[in-house]
C-alpha cells in the first residue's frame, strides 16, 4: 500500500512512537470543538505558533487569535492578501519575522519582528532595505538571527540581535547565493531537496550553497572561512523550479555528519554522498558512490558509514541500504541485494522505515519483515514478520522498553527484543480514499521547534525519517531539546457512526486519549504542541479541538 503525504504549510512526515495494545479507534467518545471562529471572509491560511497565539490570514488583514478562547487578540492589516510564508516563526522564542513588502502593505515596515502573543512589531529593518525574509533562522544557543531577504533585484544576508534588530555584520554574497532547496526532475516528476546548513563548531556553519558548491563561514564576523566549487554531474540538477510541472516532491535529505575523527564530514550531494574535509571543503574520497537515489539518513558506525536512500523519483516505495568506507566511499555491501523474480530485476526494497543502530548490527523494517543485518559482513537475519493488516507498509522504526515498534499507516505492532514474538498490535480502519493516510507523532523535537504541522492538500510528499518544510519553517530546526509527553495521531474511521477523524493514543501507556469526528476524507488542519488541533471546518470558519 502506497501512502502519500499531502501538506499546505508545512510538509513532512514523522517518526512515530505508539506502544499499544489492541485498540479500536472507535472505543472513545468523540471530542467536541472547544470553540469556534467564524469570521466574514475566506481564510487563506492558517498556522499555529510554538509561545503565542493561532495565526489566520485572509486577503485583508492577519489575526492572533487566543488559542484556548477563539477570541481575537490582535489584527495587523497589510492591506492585500497575505500567505504563510510571510510569518517565519522563530525557533524557541515567541517571535516571527513578517515580512509584507512595500507592494502588500505599503502602510507598514516591508519586513519585521513580530511578538506572536500581542501583535507588537518590535523592529523594522528598513535601514537595511531589505523586502521579505526568504528563509530566516535563530542561530542555535544565541539570540542571534541570520536574516536572508530580498533586496531590490538581488538578496542580502545579515546577522542582526532579535531583541533591537541591529546588524552584527552584512554578507551580500552569503544572502545571494545561498539556494536552500535544490530541484531535480526525473520523467515527470520534480523533485525538491531540502538540506538545513550545518554548525560543525559554535562559531562557524557550513551551507550548501548549490547544487555543486559549499561554502564555511565564520557566523561571529560573517567572513567566508573556505568556499568550494566540484564538476557538475553528468545530469546537473536545476537551479530552480520549472515553469510547468506534473507532480511535484519535496524532500528533506539527509543532514550532514561529522566523522569520529573530527577532522571531515559527509553530505548528502546530488544524488551521492560525499566525504569532505573540514578545514579546506576539499573532498575526500576520489569518486563518490553510485546511490541511484536521495540520501535521506545517514549514520556513521565503527563499521563504516551507513546510508539509506529513496529511489531516483523521490518515491519512498524504492529504497536501499548501504554501507560505504569511510575512508573510500566504496560500497561494502548493499542490502538488498540484486536479484531476479520471475523475470524482473529487483534492485530495492518496494517499502522500509528508517533504520537503528544497535552495536554490531542495523535493525530495519522492509518488505513486510522485521531485519537484522550484522554491520561487519552484511548477513541478514529476519527477526519477525509484521503481519499487518490491510496490505498496510511499515513507515517508522522506533526502539521502544519492550522491543521495537513497526508503525505503518493504519497498523503498529510491538516486537519483543529477545525472539522478535509481536506482543502488542493496533489497527484502525482508514477512510477511503483519505488524503492522509499516516499516523502522525505529537511530541516530536522536530514537530515543536516548527511549531505546528498544517495538513492540507497542495503539495505532495515522499515519506523520510525527517521532517520536511518549506524553506521559511525547515530552515528554523536546528535543535529542540524539550522533553513533551508524546501522543500518535491515527487517521481513521473514529466514533460510533465511523466518520473520518483522528484518534490519539498514548505514547508511554498504550492507551487511547480521545477521538474528534472531522467527517471530511481530506481535511486541514494544524497540530500544536499542546494538543489542540485546529480544523478549517469551511472556507470562513475553524473548529479548535483539545484532546
């Protein structure tokens, strides 16, 4: 079984966690809504916020909205239609850089921060004259905002203090050619490779800048400490998205690695892995490895550096395993291997999760079948077979107290650790043909340092280990260190009339926390990190649910 992930905001898809014995979802009573908002215009968009209020955008103004009453805590007018890629949240803190431009709202700062919880703008950059943030982050342990913004034709790049917005330093070059999302095409498909930049230090970061270059800088001065430039492939990636596409992917690639020594790392690059040196940029190995595929996780063991790739058109239904020489980038072995069934070669895995490493072995679940594969010689031991219903593929991975729990769209099973017997289960009956078909971890670091995930039905997404986003929301998680209790969200036929809904199960316990009744096949929505869930119940109204 096929799943795709279909999201307006912010697109991703999770690693979840469920321990559960068998449960049917519609054993709880449905949750009614907490309140209502009904406003005289189309809503646009919607997003919640990690320390404030619920954001609502419509073609005249934005709204905080109060997210336990419903009731408006501020307006800002920009006086033309708005998006959501115009507030870029800001990672553990209750602030958002707004960006409108001179165009949109020609009464108010191009760009500014925002204070999410009253509505406040607490600086402008107009000194800088800059137009709109594309894609802004907190630097991780500071109060420090790297701001990438438009700039009359070109972009600049600046480090500014986010409690005054004053400029630190000013680097054009690092805003202008800094392309942090990389497109592909194969066939008709158009792929969108997503890669944060990385802190190897805490005063340098290291950014892949293109296709074909990464660049190192020192982020307390803002100077390039090394800049480096490789041979384009032979089929070079786009530089930017088509003007006409059939289907579109987005992907968030695998982030990069230091290695043991402390002296290289790897990277995820076109559609290999590369290692490279951490003082000069230079690479490492003299030909790279041949993945046929997006790097999507990355690890690297005593035995050698382990990746996991998705096949060429970004379909997670197409994945292989490796192990590479960390020294040689040479593959060590390949799992699995090739071979013919009836005919036809069979190169991969048509369904896996991500992977765990466990000492001298790698545990994955591929093809219906729990496996151990030993890091060293590569043989491969079946510890258990799933047994899901429903023809049901296994999404996650996750080491759990009794074992390891398989989830897959509609089912979860846990294993035992000792001989791999499933000791726990739970299934739930999807709605047909609904657009969401994955369960979905609340708890996640990753979830809550974005802040929300809105669910919707404009985009469609391959499933990783990692999160994926638009630029404006990925760029922001670096790290997020808060302990949450953890739920899982099943979509599912839910309540006594089996309409299509969500239902939450405990993470630590196993046990059910609640069902809402959406009775809509593709509905959107947004999670926040407290368990509400905010859902577009028409075009002018939104439902607020609490679990």
């Amino acid at each position: 079984m096929r799943a795709t992930v279909c999201l307006r905001n912010t697109v991703w898809s999770l690693l979840v966690v469920l321990t559960l014995p068998t449960l049917e979802p519609g054993s709880l009573a449905a949750t009614p809504p907490i309140w209502t908002l009904q406003l005289d215009r189309r809503i646009d968009w919607f997003k919640a916020s990690p320390s404030g209020n619920f954001l609502v955008g419509t073609d005249q103004e934005i709204l905080g909205v109060a997210p336990d009453s419903g009731t408006v805590a501020w307006r800002i007018r920009p006086g033309r239609k708005s998006s959501a890629a115009d507030v870029e949240l800001l990672a553990g803190t209750p602030f958002a850089v707004l960006g409108l431009g001179k165009h949109d709202a020609p009464e108010l700062p191009s760009l500014s921060l925002l204070d999410v919880r009253d509505g406040r703008m607490i600086w402008n950059a107009d000194s800088l004259g800059v137009l709109r943030s594309v894609g802004s982050f907190r630097i991780p342990g500071t109060e420090r905002l790297l701001l990438r913004a438009t700039a009359g034709k070109g972009q600049t790049g600046a480090l500014l203090d986010i409690s005054t917005g004053r400029p630190i330093w000013i680097n054009r070059q690092l805003g202008q050619e800094f392309e942090p999302v990389l497109f592909d095409q194969v066939d008709d498909v158009v792929i969108g490779l997503y890669q944060k930049p990385f802190m190897d230090t805490d005063s340098t970061m290291i950014f892949h800048m293109s296709k074909t270059r990464f660049e190192k800088y020192n982020m307390t001065t803002g100077e390039l400490v090394w800049d480096s430039k490789y041979p384009e492939p032979r089929r070079s990636f786009w530089e930017g998205p088509p003007e006409e596409e059939k289907h579109r992917v987005q992907l968030w690639i695998a982030p990069m690695v230091v290695s043991a020594s402390g002296y290289r790392f790897y990277s995820p690059y076109l559609k290999t892995v590369a290692c490279f040196s951490l003082a000069t940029g230079n690479r490492v190995w003299g030909e790279e490895p041949k993945l046929d595929g997006y790097a999507v996780q990355m690890e690297e063991t005593p035995a050698g550096l382990l990746v996991r790739a998705i096949g060429p058109k970004g379909n997670p239904d197409d994945q292989k395993l490796r192990l590479l020489d960390r020294e040689t980038g040479a593959t060590l072995w390949e799992k699995p291997k090739r071979k013919k069934i009836l005919g036809l070669s069979m190169e991969h895995w048509s369904a896996a999760t991500n992977f765990l490493v466990e000492k001298d072995r790698v545990v994955i679940a591929a093809d219906g079948k729990l496996l151990a594969i030993d890091l060293n010689t590569g043989n491969e031991r079946t510890l258990a077979k799933l047994e899901f219903r429903d023809e049901d593929d296994a999404k996650s991975l996750v080491r759990v107290a009794d074992g390891y729990c398989v989830i897959g769209s509609s089912n979860l099973g846990i294993y035992a650790l000792e001989d791999g017997r499933r000791t726990k289960s739970y299934s739930c009956e999807t709605p047909d043909n609904f657009g969401l078909g994955l369960a979905l971890l609340a708890g996640s670091a990753a979830l809550w340092a974005i802040g929300s995930v809105n669910v919707g039905d404009d985009v469609t997404m391959s499933a990783s280990i990692n999160p994926v986003a638009v630029v404006s929301d990925v760029m922001k998680d670096f790290s997020a260190s808060r302990q949450r209790e953890s739920y899982v969200y099943f979509l599912a036929k839910v309540g006594e009339e089996k309409k299509p809904g969500i239902a939450r199960v405990r993470y630590e316990t196993g046990e059910g926390a609640g069902e809402i009744v959406l009775d809509e096949k593709k509905p959107e929505y947004a999670l926040d990190s407290s368990g509400r869930l905010y859902f577009r119940h028409d075009s002018k109204t939104i439902q607020c649910y609490r679990f």
